[in-house]
C-alpha cells in the first residue's frame, strides 16, 4: 500500500510540515493519496469531464462543493496532476477578498497567466515564463504564421492576434539578439498582467498591441486563449479555482453581485467550444445562504448545473492514508521508530474513533492527517510516550483547533 518510492529524506520532510499545517503538499499529492480515490466520486465525474473537454473541446463549468477540511484542496491538487499528465495547460489560484476576486475579470486573466503550468514547465524562472515556453514550443515546430489560421474567430480580438503573431515570429528568428527577444518576451507579458495603467503606447508598438487588456474583454481572451492552446495541439485550458466561498461570506454587496455577475457569463460558456475546464471549489453555504450565496442573486437561480459533491473521509480511507503517512514517516525520520510504534492497530483505532465521534463532520479528513503528524511530532519529543493512550487526546486537540479555525474564518470582516 506505501508508494512512497523515490521520495527523499528531504522531500518527505517538506510533506509532513505541510500537512502539519493542515495544507496539501500538492508537488507529491499522488504519494500520500488514497489511489481508491480515483475510482470513486467526485474524481470520476473530474475525470470524465476533462476527457468530454480533450476529446469535444467543448467548455465545462462545475463546483467541487465540501465543508472545511474535507480536503477540496487536495481534490484540487490530484486535478491538477491528472490534467498535466494528459496534456492540457492548468492554472491553479485561491480567490482573496481584498486581492483576486471574479469582481475583476482583469486580475483573473493575470492570474491565470502568472499560474499557468504544462507538462514539463511547471511553473516560469528567471529566464522563461510558461506562456514563453508554450510558444516556443510552437513556433519551431509549427510552419503556421498567423494565429487566425488556427482559430478564427482570433480576427474579432485584433491586439491578441497581433501580439500573438509578432512573439512566435521574433521567436522564430534564429539571428534576433538576445536582449531584443527579452525585451519584446518582457513587454508581451506585462501586457497579459492589465492594471490601472498598463502598457505605455510606446512600448505596446512594439509587440503589436493599440490598446492594453482590459475588464472587459479579458474574458474573451481566456477563451481564445484556450482555442489557441488546443490548436496547437494541446488538450484544452483546465481552470481551478479555491475558497470560492468568500464570495457570499466575505465580500462587500457591491463586489459579491460583480462576482456573481461573472459566475454567471462563466456558467452560460458551458457547451462554447473553447477547450475550457472551470473547477470551483466551495462550501455548501454557498449553495445554501439566501442572503449572500448563489440563491441571492436572481440570475444564478438554477445556473449551477453540476456539484460535484465531496463527502467526509470513510474510516477505510483514512486506514489506507495513515498508511501512506506512516511510510514518509519513515522516510522523514529513520531513526524513529515511527512503523513499530504506530501500528496498523494504532492508525486503525484512530480513524474508528474520529468515524465514530465525529460521524458527520466535513473536517474529518484534515483532522485525521493532522492527528496522525502530531501523534509522530510527539514520538521524536518522547521516544517513551504512550501512543495508544495519547491518540484520544491528541484527536480531540486537533478537532478543536480545527472548529476555532472554521468559526474564525466565518467571522473575518467584510471589505
């Protein structure tokens, strides 16, 4: 059951102190995940959908919906490495109440930019960005020279087509210098980034841009973006989304209807051929507050057409992760005795008891992970300590840190 191969001492250590903070480790997800998840909803119906987007290029927008610690994140991250192994672009983001909101669809364009990831550049550096790499990629392979050949409907949003054509040629040029290729690289990512002020006009002459991106056709640029992905041979655009539940909890009146105003143009994109997949990842009060959620306002009555639900973590389940988190252990601290001391038996007991105890709350997967990190922590403070009758008290201590957290999330003050 321990698929722990290939992890170092040091890569095992950076997952514990992660889950220690409740807070997924989503580089090695697949090395402490359940693999029954994947059979089992909601990871069927995930999977399904981005085999619907990558076969119809078709756009699909769903809701992950779980309480607090149910592990929404983590359903994330095992989307996020499921849709990386078969070919399509992702980009990944939590939404803030004072920072990225659907209430400005400019700040989401630039972070679906700034988040963007594909098999093979995971993230940009120093010298190369991702939207960077993907157009090289393309542009040395692919005689196309103008983007509208492989998207048309590129002709209604003339700047992008531009900048567009213009990176992929200077890219192609094996005698351009350097500094030119950087500055121009430089200058066309800054225009995917739109603010107050944007580009001066200067420097958008010189990547091909008359105006800056702006609120309102920044979600016209997500769409042809993601029909030029798949054009390029890509299997679509996979968009996910985090703590969609700020927007009725957190969010003053004026910027929830903003948001609710773009949730709505997203959901009635389902069925666009664009390639896109929308994951957005809330809690239940959203579907089920009539002042602040999707009930109170008008036009989203009815609009979500799919939830897929994430249950709490069966007591099975929980066996099967504590075994995998006994065997990083292992990895993290060798000379702890960590597999001798907590047992089967242990672990066993342990997901009985939270099942029993806790036998309707969403947390209990956050709860169970943490529990079983802090019953390690408490090992290597005291090789001699009584596990079996520390692990009652070590549950109830995280559980109720667990419940201050959720009542403290739920009373953090408007903007």
């Amino acid at each position: 059951m321990r698929d722990t191969s290939n992890l170092t001492r040091e890569e095992a250590q950076q997952i514990l102190r992660c889950l220690r903070d409740g807070v997924p480790s989503p580089e090695h997800v697949m090395k402490y995940s359940d693999p029954q998840m994947l059979l089992e909803p909601p990871l069927t119906g995930i999977q399904a959908h981005l085999e619907d987007v990558a076969r119809d290029g078709a756009t699909i927008v769903r809701f992950l919906s779980g309480e607090y610690g149910a592990g929404k994140t983590h359903t994330l991250d095992i989307t996020k490495e499921l849709a990386l192994q078969k070919n399509f672009l992702l980009s990944s983001f939590a939404l803030e109440p004072r920072g990225v909101t659907f209430a400005y669809t400019e700040r989401i364009l630039a972070k679906l930019i700034n988040t963007l990831a594909v098999d093979g550049k995971r993230s940009a550096d120093a010298s190369e960005t991702v939207l960077q790499h993907v157009l090289t990629a393309w542009a040395k392979t692919d005689a196309t020279e103008d983007v509208a050949q492989l998207v048309p409907e590129m002709a209604t949003h003339p700047d992008l087509r531009s900048v567009l054509n213009r990176w992929a040629a200077i890219l192609r040029e094996p005698g351009k210098t350097r500094g030119d290729s950087q500055e121009h690289n430089s200058l066309a990512n800054q225009w995917f980034q739109p603010g107050p002020t944007g580009l001066a006009a200067g420097e958008r002459r010189r990547i091909g841009a008359r105006r800056n991106l702006s609120a309102e056709n920044a979600l016209q640029t997500v769409e042809l973006l993601a029909q030029f992905f798949r054009g390029i041979r890509h299997a679509g655009w996979v968009v996910l989304v985090d703590e969609q539940e700020i927007i009725p909890t957190l969010m003053t009146t004026r910027n929830r209807d903003l948001s609710n105003r773009t949730l709505r143009v997203l959901i009635d994109s389902t069925g666009k051929p664009c390639g896109l997949y929308w994951l957005l990842a809330t809690s239940p009060e959203f579907f089920t507050d009539r002042e602040c959620g999707i009930s109170a306002y008008p036009a989203l009555k009815g609009r979500a057409q799919e939830v897929l639900l994430l249950p709490p973590i069966s007591a099975s389940r929980m066996k099967n992760v504590g075994d995998r988190l006994v065997g990083i252990c292992e990895i993290a601290f060798p000379d702890a005795g960590v597999r001798s001391r907590l047992t089967q038996e242990l672990i066993n007991g342990m997901a009985s008891l939270i099942e029993a105890d806790y036998p309707a709350l969403g947390s209990r997967a956050r709860g169970f992970v943490q529990s079983v990190v802090r019953l390690v922590d408490r090992l290597r403070e005291n090789p001699q300590a009584d596990l079996q009758q520390e692990m009652p008290k070590v549950v109830r201590d995280v559980f109720g840190e667990i419940e201050d957290q959720i009542q403290g999330a739920f009373r953090q003050p408007g903007a």
